[in-house]
C-alpha cells in the first residue's frame, strides 16, 4: 500500500468488541470479541459488523483480534482456538469488505499482550515477542497493514515492531494515553517515535484514549513529523492500575462498561466536534474505539 495513505483525511472504524456486543453477542468471561470467531453462529454478526461501519463511512477496518491474543484465550480456557479465529478474523474482514465492494484496507489488529491499559510487561518478555510474532504471522496473509493496537509503553512498541519485522509489511502504530497526555509507562508521545520510529511506520495514533487526553497532546502533536490521530472511546472512565484478573472481572454481563461505565455524554453530535477540532489542528486519522458505534463513525465520515 500506499505509505503517504494517512497523510490524507482517513476514516477508521469504531468499537468492533463493544457494537458485537451492543448488537446481541453474549458475552462469555472475558472472551469479548473472540466468542463470536469461536461460535460459528456468529460469524455473520461480525461480517455485519464490519458492514455497518464501512456503510457509515469507514476507510479502514481492524481485524476483530484484540482478544484473540493468546493470553487472553489461554485466560478463558481456549488457547486451542488460537490459530483458527486468528485466520477467521482476517476471513471475516474480507467478506465484509468483498460484499461492500468498496475500496477498503483491512487493518490487522495486533494488540498489548499483556495488560491493557497497562506498561508492565512483567519479566518473560520473550513469551511477549512471541506471542506477538505467531498472532503476525497468521494476520500477514489478507491484510494490508498492521495495527499496533493499545499499546502502553515503548519497550512494548519495540517488542512489537521487532516481532513484526521479517514480515515487511506497513504499521499503523497506536499507543494509549491516560489523560495527562502520556503512556502508562509515563513516557511521551514524541519519546516514542523518536526511539522506534521505521520506514514502515504509516503514522501514529492515540489509541482507545479519552477525549481529554487527546487534548492533553494536541499542540504537541503539530510537531512530530509523520501522519497522526485517534481512535477515541466512549467509556466514562479507565482508573489507573485497571486489570482483567480474572473471568469476573467484567461482572455477570462479561462487559468492559460494566466496570468502565459509558461517557453519554460523547453522542454523535458532541464527537464530530472533537473530531472536527483534532483534524482543525492537523489529525488526519479519525476513528474511535470501545462505545464507538457506525453512527458516530458516520458524523465524522462528513469530514472527508
């Protein structure tokens, strides 16, 4: 692909977890995602899923693997099903981008492997790289890039990059922010790309973050060089030191916005706004995340 594509006005998808969610999935520990690529039945969902956000206006979709990484499989007793809905996922996206018959890219979605939200990585960080490096390897066939999904830190970033490496393709690179602007790891947005940054580096973004914490950086941002923007989501709040310990974390519904709650507050009408403000001051990525649904996906789609 093009590696000037997001130096352009560029529209991502929204939450895919929490809209399969929203539309009926039932949600099972802390699968999320990952239960409708194990559960047959529920392929079509994700196919449509996809649809919905690419018919709101969506450049780009993100493979559904942000919990079919092998941690959290292993987590909720289902590590066998790693390889199979790693390939599902990718299978799903190009049906839903066949059946738009629009020109989309299929973004594959490489998440922490660890903690979200999180920078300690603990100390086997081999067991990190490869895990990484095996989820890769199954997404690099059918995908146009990689997607560095919520990453906390940059020795998570450079783990990533490093596991990735042989497979030569372009990387998307998204990094969370707490609200003071800065990774969990406390370093900045700019330490990041000046230690990591490749040629394969498409842009940087700020990843399932805050309207807030988008605001804590903007000026910064206007000097970092390379294209840049945002996947925002609509949870009310993400405390420090937030963990998925185990399959009850979430409560009974097996929902992040059980214990995360939901911002009502970022309707439709009050997300353009963001929007339209952070592309104003140079953002040229424009996505959301978690609470994010094809109706906020198609206000900022306007923006084009």
């Amino acid at each position: 692909m093009n590696i000037n594509y997001f130096k352009t006005t560029r529209i991502l998808d929204g939450g895919m977890g929490q809209e399969l969610l929203r539309k009926g999935l039932k949600p099972k520990g802390t699968l999320w995602s990952a239960h409708a690529l194990i559960d047959e039945n529920c392929h079509q969902l994700v196919i449509d899923t996809h649809l919905d956000f690419i018919n709101a206006g969506a450049e780009v979709i993100v493979t559904s693997t942000f919990t079919a990484r092998r941690n959290r499989l292993i987590q909720n007793n289902c590590e066998k099903y790693f390889e199979k809905i790693n390939v599902i996922a990718v299978e799903l996206a190009q049906k839903a981008r066949d059946l738009s018959k629009k020109e989309i890219l299929i973004a594959g979605g490489l998440p922490n492997q660890k903690q979200t939200y999180e920078a300690n990585l603990g100390k086997d960080l081999n067991s990190i790289e490869k895990n990484f490096y095996d989820q890769a390897k199954i997404l690099k066939n059918g995908i146009d890039f990689f997607y560095l999904d919520v990453m906390g830190s940059g020795l998570e970033c450079e783990i990533a990059l490093n596991a990735i490496e042989s497979f030569n393709l372009p990387v998307l690179v998204g990094v969370h922010l707490r609200d003071n602007g800065k990774l969990p790891s406390e370093e900045k947005i700019e330490d990041i790309i000046k230690k990591y940054k490749n040629n394969n580096w498409l842009g940087i973004i700020m990843a399932c973050i805050s309207p807030k914490a988008y605001e804590a950086v903007i000026n910064e941002l206007k000097n970092i060089g390379i294209a840049y923007g945002f996947k925002l989501n609509a949870f009310k709040k993400i405390p420090a030191g937030y963990t998925v310990a185990s399959k009850d974390a979430w409560g009974n519904a097996g929902n992040p916005n059980t214990v995360l709650g939901i911002n009502t507050d970022l309707n439709e009408s009050v997300f353009f706004n963001y929007a339209k403000n952070f592309k104003e001051n140079g953002a040229t990525i424009l996505g959301g995340c978690c609470e994010i649904k094809p109706s906020h996906i198609k206000e900022i789609s306007k923006l084009k």
